[in-house]
C-alpha cells in the first residue's frame, strides 16, 4: 500500500484508452464499475476532442457481483458491435473488474462477433499509464499486422503518437515534412489516426519512425523482427536530435541527407548576443524519459544551460536515464512522488525548471520559473496555434517556450543596476510578471519588522512562506548592515543569496552574517 | 396534460428506468468539496490508481501543496495476501498522521477494489479511532463506484457521522449538507432574523463544532440526495422537516417556511425577513430569464439535483423540460418538488448511455445539460450544453445565489447568440 497525493501516470487502462481514442473503427470494450467513465472527460475536455471516447464501459454494481457480471460484459460487446461497427474491438478490464476474474478476453473470444477481438492483459496493481499505451499498441499490431510486400517508393510508418499526448498532433505533421523532404512518404501514423485496416499494412513500409519510445518501442521491436523493417532510435526533439535522426533515416534507407533548414532559427537565436545571459543557467529537468533526455540535450548543447539535476516519472526509463544522467554529471532522480522532486528542486535551487504541469506549480510555489516539456498533459499543452516539439520547427517552439519564462537579458542588467531606483524596485516585480506596479513609499528607511513585511508583500504569499522558513530554519543571525544589502539584491535571486550565504556562514562556523560574509560567499559560489 | 391536477404535477408520472453505461462520477468525487468545507478533515480513500487519477482528474488538485485527500494505493502484495493490508493501512495511517497534526477526523473511504476484496474498513475505522484518540476520529464510508453515483458519495460520508454525533435532548434545527461557507452564513443569518438561532450544521466546519442530535432535533435537508442521512437521523430519533429544495426564489421561500412553520414564527415576521432578499433574488433571475424563457432543456442524470433544478428552471426562468434525468429517484424526499414540476417531461432515472444519448438528439433541446465527457461531443453535433458538475461545484443554493443559479443556465446560450458569426463558416469547414 502506498500514499499518494498525485500521481503522475493514470492507471494502464487509461493508456489502452489514449491508444483506441488516437484510433479509428477501432472500439474499446472495458470491464468497468460505474465512475471509471471519469476518464472520457480528460479526452473531451483536456484535448477539447469533439467525439466521445470509443470505448463502452459495462457499468456493473455490487447487486450484479454475486450474479452473473460476464453476461453483462458479453451483451456489453454485442451492443457495442452492433451500434458501432467497429474493425476491431480491443476488450480489458479496469482495476476493480481484474478482481472478479470474468476473463474478458476468453469471454469475447467466444462470442464469435465477426471481427478482430484484441485481449489485453493489463495488470492495474502493477503498472501504469505508460505501459498501458505501449502494450495496448503492440497487442493490436501482433494481432493485425503481418509481413506483406514492400513498398514500390521507399516510405516509412510513424509510430508512437496518440490520443492525449504532449504536442503528438503536431510533431507528426513536422516529421511527415522532414521526411518529405527526403522523398519519403508516410506510409501508415499510428495508432494516431490509423483504422485496424491500416494496421494491417504497416508491414509494406520500408521502416518505422519511432517517435515516443514510451508508446510503441515494444511494437517497432515486434515489426523489427516479424516485419523486418528497422527503426530510428533517435528522437528528433532538438537541432542536434534532428540531425542525427536525419542521418540515421539516411543509413537506413541510403538517400542522401535532403534538409529544409531555411525554417530552423534557434541555432541564430542561440547566438545572438542577447542571449548571452542564458549561459550557464541551471536547470532542473524532469518528465518522460523521452523528453527529458531530449530537455537535457538542448538545454545544455544548444541553449548554454548546466544540467543541475534531471529526472524522469515513468520507471521503463530508469535505466537510459541514469546513464544519461552520469553524461551529465547528476544523479538521476526516478520517482512518481511528486514531494520527492519538489525536494530535489529546493535542495538544488535551479534557476529554471524544465518539467510538467507539476514542476511548473512546483516552481510557482518556490518562485522558479518553469517551463513545461513534458506530458501528463494539461489544457494548456494543447494550443490553438501549431507547435510542435520535433523537428526544424519545434527547436524553435522550444526556444520559445524555454526563454519566455526568465527575466530577459536587459531586463536583468536593469534591475541590478537600477535596483535602488524608486520604480524599479522589489515590490514592481519585473513587468512581465504581471504584477501591480508600486511606487515605493518615501520612507525607504523603514524598521526590520515593516522591511521584513514588504519583503513578504512584494512576493506571492507561498514564496514569502518559504522565504521565511529559510530564515527561520537557520541559526545564523543576521546583521542588520549585511540584511539590508541582502535587500539591495533583485528579489528573485534574494532567496538564493540568502540560502547561499547562510549555507556558507554555517561551513564557516559563523554565527554572525555581515556584508563581509554576504560578499565572501558571492565568491565562493561565483561561477 | 390537460387530465393532470396541477397539484399533482409529476408526482404520479411513470418513471422510465434505465440500465447500462452511466456517464456519471463514482462517490468519490464527493471528497472535493466535503474536504473544503471540513477543514480539519482528511479523507483518504483505499483504492486502486483509478481513484487517485480520478479525484486528480476531477478536482485538478495541482493547486494545492499538499490536499488534505490521498488515495493509498493498493498493490499486487496487498490483494496476494502477502501483507495484512490492514497492518498495512494502519502503517500509512500513522505516518499520514504524525505529519499532519492539523487533522482531527480521519475518513477511510472505500472504493470499487476495497469492497470487491471486502477489506473492512468499519473494523480499520474503529481500531484508528482507539490508537489516535482523543486527537483523532477515524470514520469510514464507501465512495465506490459499485455503490454509489457522484453526489451520493457526500451521502454516505455525513449518514457515517450521524451515528458519532453527541446525543442532545435540546431543541435545536439541523441544518444538512456541505454547504459553501458564505452560502451557510446566509441561511443562518435569515433563520436568526426569524428568531431561530438554534441552529447547527451537518457537516460543521471544524470537527469541535460537530451538531448533537437526540429526540428533540428537527432537520432540514439542503440537498436532494442526502436519502441515507436522512434515515440515519430518523434512526437517532431526529423528525424530517420536509420541504422543497432552496434552489431559487420560490424554493428558498419555501424551505425558510417549513422550518418557521415548525418553531411557529409569525407570519408578519417571516414576510418581512426575507422580503428584501427575496425581491433582490427575483430580480437577478428576472435578467437571466430574458435569455432562457420559452427554451426547452434535457436533463442528463448527474448529481440528483436535476428535479428541483428543472423545477426552479420551468416555474422561475419560463422553460420547458424535455427529460429530466436523475441517477436515483428518492421519493420521499422529492415529493414537494414532484408536486410543482408541471406533469410533460419524461422523468428517467438510472442511465443507459447511448439510448438516452438517442433521445438527446431527437428532442434537440435548447440546452442540454450534461457530464463533462458528454459535452463537447454534443457541442460539435451543434447543441447547447450546460456542464452538470458547475451546478454541484458553484454556490447555487439561496436567495443570494438564485441568479447565479439562472445564469449558468443562461450563459451557454448567450455564448452561442454572440459567436453565431463564426457558426456559419465553421460548419463549412468541417
């Protein structure tokens, strides 16, 4: 038994039900108790999807247990069948109906419905939603494709993306212009947008795209081998990542490398000198494993971040990302407690966060800023605008969506120069932050107690809180010289010089902080 | 039509009930508003990662730092027997509870896998209750899904309280259901302006406020779906003030009135009382009825609210009910609001998804209320929704909230009058 607060990953049946809904013609039948249909709102309301799921949920109740609940599952299918048609039905259970033991695999087998029925085995006390959505996808590829003849034109599947997932809907557009680009067609997208039908020709494609190796790595390795079609094991997220999928899509098939690069701009963006503030970042990176890996890349290659810690939620990636993470120098940080990472966060007071939907509240509530690279997805993970994440376009997306959250170049300079002026002071806030501007009162000589209140003012009240913890939490005193040039530096490093300096005191053996102190730690720390 | 007595109104329509697929919430989902109003509560469910990404999925708890619910997830050793699951909830309870002294009630709330595995939590309950006295209670209740639908899940949780109340030989009026906070001030304020200030809330906000009850207790329900609490209380001799429900001018009047009828409050008190407050409530729905008078609406099952809503919609806002569906039709409880609901609607109870979805289309409602997994499928076949839970999650009950109770009806179909622009070109798109 084990406490959870948040979970970053559904159940496995909800990544059955990303794959069926990515899907067409294909129908999900699920064993299921009355409340498990929660989950059709996330794909009705987060992904704003304008059908219902495809799956029919048996509804049984605690009257149907002792009677006959495989009736139930059984006319179940046949209405589903009936009304919908389907190509294919994939049949499961969810938790609670694992526990009762219908078989509904056997069950529907024997029902002789005239199409494909796909059991899955989905172990709910065991696994999770990733696991889900990759053993969901090789179970309905063993069960309908098989080796057929080639392609006369050398084409290629994609494979990975479905319902549900981060940026999924764009990347395919960009990664189907990536291989325009080299003459080669998609043959079959799947499961997004792909029929059962089209399961079954998967095999006359001369090779699979594997675009997120958490959703399908299990089927590309069945096609490997019972297709004979190899796959890309470079996920093209990043100008570097785009690269090397380019040449291995090249190895494959032995067309030259053909590129459009007249679109890409992050590379100049990267250069140009108003980014030089972005040297030596640190940052904290945590998601999938296929983003993440993907995050750290650029973070560190292409934008000139250092990769303080990284980290991913799904445990399928343990092993690639601790050996990433020794690349980098950190230790891996694999857990799917959210409490965990916040830990980690605060312990290592990153400049940024590159994380999901949790990190970027994390970072609210520890007053980091956070930009989101990874699913589970949130409403605002799927944009009206297109933006993908792969290829040419999505380096610049990602450019983008990394710089907007940070306090500009210029903007920084200003505030530390400026950071007595009467406007440009703490309790402004930088002006994309949205704050109410303030002009400060005259008095600027004001008492510990009234400065220490303004400080917590010019704060949203959680960071405030951890502020003074942090002050608390130390035996270190400060005085009241070194608190007030404490205050002279820009509110959002404050926190940080505050901790470091009381980090340094207490290396020391110093009871006492003065600006001497403040200073010598400033060195020591200096980079 | 013409044969009904209007007195009557839908109290002897025939039900249809239905059996199949519910797109309906399971009673866990009672824990997002039952965690706000009881602020020193925890309610920590036994279930599966289905109802961790569930309540997550429902209540988008990112919001806060650490809620005051969590799921303990059962795992393959748990159901194997390979660890005493009990000794095992009782490890991650101590835990939970030396890290949150803020917590003075503790419910364990069973789910679909609890009971299926028949892990007893009444039993867990009283132990914890023994361990972690007097700081802490411990209660169970079930929220699965195999028992209950969405609102009853607050059902269950306050007929498990009622057996825990004090005994009281006082006469005192209790007031029943997890009401906002300011909506609760509201309906106390009124009641004290009658005279009547012995009044107590069920839940209270703070377990230290906890109601007492005895043979002296009248009750008054603010919530359609509270059937088990009810018997609960009329089992610790409590009397029922029945009534219709305080949605709207006209049901808010006429609750305050059954209660000031039982403590014989004069009548010149009582108009004068909510005179103000009532004329205020009246002219809030009447700029809300603008937009909704003459439009038809259908009901899909969701929270049990759906008969008084309908009933406060048809006699306050000028509509016409097509269907009106509940998940569970209590009686008893309803039988006030039967009798106003004009006879015409069909009334279902109970759910077959797809089949109601059919009659859905074919009645082609103006408004259409429905589940969030519903909505926009519904929205894309061109009709008007209202989301259901909005109506169980936004402070509706009142004179003060009657408008705000209008208007959300009124909003889906003043968002589509202003966007009809667009109509045009985006169904060509399509």
């Amino acid at each position: 038994m084990k406490l959870t607060l948040w979970t970053y990953e559904g159940p496995p049946h909800v990544g059955a039900m990303r794959v069926a809904t990515g899907m067409k013609g294909l129908h999900y039948v699920l064993h299921a108790p009355q409340g498990d249909t929660y989950a059709d709102l996330l794909f009705t309301m987060i992904e704003r999807r304008d059908h219902r799921p495809p799956v029919t949920y048996t509804t049984f109740q605690a009257r149907d247990l002792g009677g006959d609940t495989a009736t139930l599952f059984k006319t179940a299918c046949q209405d589903a069948v009936d009304r919908f048609a389907p190509e294919a039905l994939i049949v499961g259970a969810s938790c609670t109906a694992e526990l009762i033991q219908d078989d509904p695999a056997g069950l529907a087998e024997s029902m002789d419905l005239g199409i494909p029925v796909i059991p899955l085995d989905l172990p709910s006390y065991q696994r999770k939603e990733g696991f889900g959505t990759d053993e969901t996808f090789l179970q309905i590829v063993r069960h309908l494709a098989k080796p057929i003849a080639r392609s006369a034109q050398i084409t290629a599947n994609l494979i990975g993306p479905t319902a549900l997932g981060f940026r999924h809907r764009d990347d395919i557009v960009e990664i189907t212009r990536l291989l325009a680009d080299m003459g080669i067609n998609v043959s079959v997208c799947a499961p997004m947008g792909a029929r059962p039908s089209d399961i079954a020709r998967l095999g006359a494609a001369h090779f699979n795209v594997l675009m997120y190796p958490e959703h399908a790595e299990s089927a590309a390795r069945w096609l490997e081998t019972n297709c004979k079609q190899p796959y890309t094991k470079c996920v093209p997220i990043g100008v570097g990542a785009t690269h090397d999928f380019l040449a291995e899509v090249a190895a494959i098939t032995g067309l030259p490398i053909k590129s459009d690069t007249s679109r890409l701009r992050l590379p100049w963006w990267t250069r140009s000198v108003d980014s030089t503030y972005l040297t030596g970042k640190r940052v904290f990176v945590f998601g999938d494993g296929t983003h993440v890996a993907a995050a750290a890349r650029i973070a560190r290659d292409e934008m000139g971040f250092e990769v303080a810690g990284l980290g991913c939620f799904n445990r399928e990636m343990a092993r690639p990302i601790r050996a990433l993470a020794k690349d980098y120098g950190v230790e891996a940080l694999i857990t799917d407690d959210y409490l965990e990472v916040e830990a980690a966060i605060a312990a290592l007071h990153p400049e940024m966060i590159l994380g999901t939907q949790m990190e970027r509240h994390i970072g609210k509530r520890l007053g980091i800023p956070c930009a989101v690279i990874s699913a589970p997805v949130h409403v605002q993970d799927f944009p009206a605008r297109y933006s993908p994440q792969m290829g040419w376009e999505g380096a610049n997306v990602i450019f983008d969506t990394w710089v907007h959250p940070l306090v500009m170049g210029l903007e920084e300079h200003l505030l530390h120069m400026f950071r007595d002026d009467f406007e440009f002071h703490d309790e402004a806030g930088a002006s994309h932050h949205g704050g109410q501007h303030i002009a400060r009162p005259a008095s600027a000589e004001a008492t510990p107690a009234a400065a220490a209140a303004t400080e917590a003012g010019s704060m949203p009240a959680e960071i405030a809180t951890v502020v003074e913890e942090t002050a608390t939490d130390s035996n270190v005193i400060w005085l009241s010289d070194a608190e007030k040039e404490l205050r002279k530096i820009p509110f959002f490093v404050r926190g940080k010089a505050r901790r470091n300096t009381e980090k340094y005191a207490e290396g020391k053996g110093l009871t006492r902080i003065s600006i001497e102190t403040l200073y010598e730690a400033k060195a020591h720390y200096a980079r | 039509m013409t044969g009904t007595l209007p007195a009557l109104g839908c109290t002897n329509t025939p039900v249809l009930k239905e059996r199949g697929q519910r797109e309906v919430f399971c009673g866990l989902t009672g824990i997002i508003w039952l965690h706000r109003k009881m602020q020193d509560a925890f309610f920590l469910v036994v279930g599966s990662r289905t109802c961790a990404h569930l309540l997550q999925s429902a209540a988008g708890v990112m919001i806060f730092a650490e809620p005051r619910f969590g799921t303990a997830i059962l795992e393959e050793k748990d159901l194997a027997g390979l660890v005493d699951a009990q000794a095992e909830l009782d490890r991650e309870v101590a835990r939970l509870l030396s890290r949150r002294p803020d917590i003075r009630q503790l419910f364990l709330v069973g789910s679909c896998p609890s009971e299926v595995i028949k892990l007893d939590l009444h039993r867990a309950a009283e132990r914890m209750s023994a361990a972690h006295a007097p700081h802490v209670r411990v209660l169970n209740y079930s929220g699965s899904g195999i028992e209950t639908t969405f609102t009853q899940g607050e059902d269950a949780c306050l007929a498990a309280m009622v057996p825990a109340l004090a005994h009281s030989e006082a006469r005192e009026v209790l007031i029943v259901g997890a009401l906002p906070d300011v909506v609760e001030d509201q309906a106390l304020a009124l009641l004290a302006a009658m005279g009547i200030t012995n009044v107590r809330c069920l839940p209270a906000r703070r377990s230290a406020d906890a109601p007492q009850v005895g043979e002296n207790t009248v009750f008054a329900l603010v919530q359609p779906f509270l059937g088990d609490t009810h018997a609960a209380l009329l089992r610790r001799g409590a009397r029922h003030i029945a009534a219709p429900f305080p949605f709207g001018a006209e049901g808010t009047t006429l609750w305050l009135q059954a209660i000031a009828h039982e403590f014989g409050v004069p009548q010149a008190v009582f108009d004068a009382v909510i005179a103000a407050p009532r004329a205020r409530a009246e002219k809030a729905i009447a700029a809300a009825r603008q937009t909704l008078d003459g439009k038809s609406i259908f009901f899909f099952p969701d929270s049990q609210l759906e008969i008084p809503l309908a009933r406060f919609l048809t006699r306050e806002c000028g509509m016409t009910a097509l269907e009106v569906g509940t998940p569970f039709l209590h009686r008893d409880l309803l039988a006030p609001e039967l009798a106003l609901l004009a006879a015409g609607p069909v009334i279902s109870e109970g759910q077959d998804v797809d089949k109601q979805l059919a009659r859905a289309r074919a009645a082609r409602a103006d408004l259409t209320v429905c589940g969030l997994g519903l909505a926009n499928p519904l929205e894309a076949e061109g009709m008007a929704t209202k989301w259901a839970i909005e109506l169980v999650f936004t402070p509706v009950h009142f004179y003060e909230q009657a408008g705000d109770l209008a208007a959300l009806f009124a909003r889906p179909l003043r968002r589509r009058a202003l966007l009809a622009p667009l109509a045009p070109r985006m169904e060509a798109a399509e």
